[in-house]
C-alpha cells in the first residue's frame, strides 16, 4: 500500500503515516463527484452559501489543532498558522458574500421581441492541486468560490502537507457524500487526475515547471486550467520613502513564513540616497527573528519544509558572492538538527545573479542600489516573473506613475506580501493564467451562457 510518511521539520520527528487511497478509491470518488455535481447545481444559491457557511463552523471549533497541524507538517510558527486559519475564514466569508453579485445573470437591454441574457453556470468538477506552503488559504480560494458556482471539488494536496486536506475533508462532509472529496495519491499519480476526462477545471498551484505539465495534460483535452505559478517580486524604497517604515516591512516581506511564499519579497531596489541606510536597518531587523521549534510562542523564523531548499538558497548565495555581491549576514545552512537557513542579506547584487532572477523561496533578501525610477522600473521587469511588485514612497503620484509600467499582477505602495480577497489574484508572464478572489475569481468555476429568447 502507498503511503506518505510526515516528517517535523524542525527535528525530523515522525508526524503521522498516511495511507494514500488506491486507483479503485481515487475512481469513485471521480464518479460520486460527477453524480453530487448534478443535483447541487440545480440547488437555489442561497442554499449553496448557507450549507457552505455552515461547513466552515468546522475551522472556528478545530482552529488550533489545525493551526498545530499546519506548524507540525511544514514547519510554519504557530502564530502564523493560527493567523492562516484566521485568513481562511475571512477569505471564505467575503467570497460568499459576495457570490449573489458576482453569479448573478446579466440581463442585456431590450430589444423588441427579444430577452437577452448571460448566465454563469458551473463547470462541472474542479480538480484542485493545492501547495504546502500556505497550506490552508491556497485552497479556500479554489475550493469556497467553486462550490459556491454549483460546482464539486476534488482536492489533491501537497504530499507535504496532507492533513490539512483531511481537515478541509472533514469541514465539508456536511455538504453530503461526493460533493467534496480529498483525494491523496503522490504526486506521481497526479497526472491521471489531469488527464481523466470527467475533471472539467484543474487548478494548480506550484512551480512553473510543474504547471507546465499540468497545462500540457489539460491542453491534449482541451480542459479548463488556472494556474498560479510563484514570482521574484520585487521591491523599490525610492527617493522619498519613510525608510524607517520601509526597511522592516520589506524585510518582514521577505522572512514571513521562512520566505516561502509565491508573493514575497524576494529582491530589492533601493535608492541611493537610502542604500547604505537600508543596509544596516535590514540587518538590524534581521538579527531579531527568532528560530526554533514552531510550536514554541516565542519563535518567528520556523524551518524551510524541504531540505532540497537548504542546496538551492546556499547555491543562490554562492552565485550572487562570485558575481561581485557582498554578504551581510547569513548565507549558509544553520548546523544541527532542523532544516533552517538563517535570515541573509545580500548587498551590490547584480541583476543576472540567479538570487534576482530564479525564485529561492526562503529567508533571503538580495538588494542593489539604483539611481532613479527609470532605473528601478527596468530592473524590476527584467524579470521572467510578474506577481506582484511593491513601491515605498510617500508619493501617491509617483506609486501611480510607477504601477503603470510595472509588469505584474499586483502592484502595492507601501506594503508587500498580501493578498486582498476584493481584488483579482493573478499574475503576468511565467507567474500563471487566470485569477482567483475578487468577484472576477468566479469566472474560472464557470462558464458563461448566453440566452437569447424571442418572445411573442
């Protein structure tokens, strides 16, 4: 039997053994999602909001042995995986209150003898391949506004990370047997799942190479697929920024949840009237993230969930350092047990350095001087990713100035490593296709369709 064997990252302690399900298993599921689809559908939306308002009770009552699981599976403090809890229900909650709006038919002006209108109706079965690194909101965002379309979700989660999706299991049984299912197979056996004709949508969320993949099996039937890829998002201090409120943001940006997010900061320009500045007041910053046990209340910097991203960040650094980059501080494995990599600043990087152009995915903030916007602005799109992109200025019309020519989903002024569930969630080039959030997060769940009536 297939099985996946959870290991504490902090320590290597075993955290549970789960059975993966079989090819029998993984079939009806496929087939009881296919049959629920059909009759929930057809239920009133009203209905569908308070079923799944009612289902997300489960994340209020079990909140802590969630957030525990979360910290125990990939190592994510316990402050902030009871923060993730917390922004999985407000994400859910504004997703449903905003369904009625967002699915609501469109009726076109009249025209004698004719009644014109636009329906957005489900797609059928949303296969969702969840990450690890936010292991609870990468989901949500998938899985409320596709049910809430009339839709049945199959979630496959990262082989990292597999209880949570029990817990999203658990959450949603109310909604009656093939609705919702988590399905736990290794990720080798994700690919039938992308290629199995009753799947109607697949959303992924992971590395380009793997969308690729996704996205190739989805084409060679001609499937629905969004797909959110990560980034290298940049930031920019400029000339005018409040350094003193910039410098820990943009770090904070850059360490939150050990650096693994698609959306932190990952590069910085600054100014150079700040740049030497910024320098001390990052390492500063830097020095008081506190390591350790991710259970622990007092700890801020938990371990990277994979111990291959010990070899990637450390060969990040080794590159930007022969490229004429100046070490702040850290740049190499912590010894001892647990996978850490210590907070690690980077200064004079050049632009080609593989820290500034391939995503490292850890606590690593590489920074170069700039002398102008003009200056900023290019460095920041030379860039094979465009998710998001922060300005630090006290200048409205300069963040404004600056949001139009920049290449990427989202554009902040004065904060970074966020996401705001009333706007689009999307990116540009190899960040990924589609949207999730907002009210436009509803389009990938459905399809539109017309009704074009001649009335006598």
């Amino acid at each position: 039997m297939e099985q996946l064997e959870l290991k504490n990252p902090f320590d290597g302690s075993p955290v549970a053994v789960v059975a993966c399900h079989t090819p029998a298993e993984v079939e009806a599921r496929i087939v009881a999602a296919r049959v629920a689809q059909r009759e929930w559908r057809n239920r009133p939306l009203e209905e569908r909001v308070s079923t799944i308002s009612n289902c997300l009770e489960y994340f209020r009552s079990e909140a802590e042995a969630v957030a525990r699981d979360t910290s125990r599976q990939m190592g994510k403090p316990i402050n902030e995986a009871r923060g993730e809890v917390k922004t999985l229900l407000a994400r859910a909650e504004y997703m449903l209150g905003i369904a009625p709006e967002a699915l609501a038919s469109e009726r076109l002006p009249a025209r004698p003898g004719f009644q014109l209108s636009i329906e957005h109706v489900p797609v059928g079965v949303v296969l969702d391949i969840a990450a690890w690194n936010y292991p609870l909101i990468v989901p949500v965002n998938v899985i409320v506004p596709a049910l809430v379309a009339g839709n049945a979700v199959l979630l496959k989660h990262s082989p990292l990370t597999p209880l949570c999706g029990a817990h999203f299991e658990h959450a949603f049984a109310k909604l009656g047997a093939g609705l919702f299912a988590n399905v736990i197979v290794p990720d080798a056996r994700a690919g039938a799942l992308v290629a199995d004709e009753r799947i109607d949508f697949v959303s992924f969320t992971g590395s380009v190479r793997t969308g690729r993949t996704v996205y190739e099996a989805a084409a060679q039937r001609l499937a629905g697929v969004g797909l959110e890829l990560g980034g290298k998002d940049p930031a920019y201090v400029a000339e005018d920024a409040d350094l003193d409120f910039a410098a820990p943001n943009v770090v904070e940006g850059a360490c939150y949840n050990a650096g693994q997010s698609c959306c932190a900061v990952e590069r910085a320009y600054v100014h150079g009237r700040h740049y030497e500045r910024f320098l001390v007041r990052a390492h500063a910053e830097m020095q008081k993230l506190v390591p350790g046990n991710p259970l622990d209340e007092q700890t801020t910097l938990g371990p990277l969930a994979r111990r291959e991203a010990l070899d990637l960040l450390e060969r990040h650094v080794s590159d930007a350092l022969a490229r004429g980059a100046r070490l702040v501080c850290g740049g190499i494995r912590t010894s001892g047990p647990g996978l850490f990599f210590p907070p690690t600043l980077l200064a004079d990087v050049p632009n080609d350095a593989l820290v500034m152009q391939e995503e490292s995915f850890g606590p690593i903030l590489p920074v170069a001087s700039v002398s102008s916007d003009e200056e900023a602005i290019a460095k920041m799109n030379d860039s094979r990713f465009g998710l998001t992109a922060s300005v630090w200025t006290r200048s409205s019309e300069r963040a404004d100035r600056i949001a139009r020519d920049l290449e990427a989903g989202t554009v902040y002024q004065n904060r970074c490593d966020y996401l705001e569930p009333a706007l689009p969630w999307t990116g540009l080039k190899q960040s990924g296709l589609g949207e999730t959030l907002s009210r436009h997060g509803f389009h990938s769940f459905t399809r539109r369709k017309s009704l074009h009536m001649r009335r006598s």
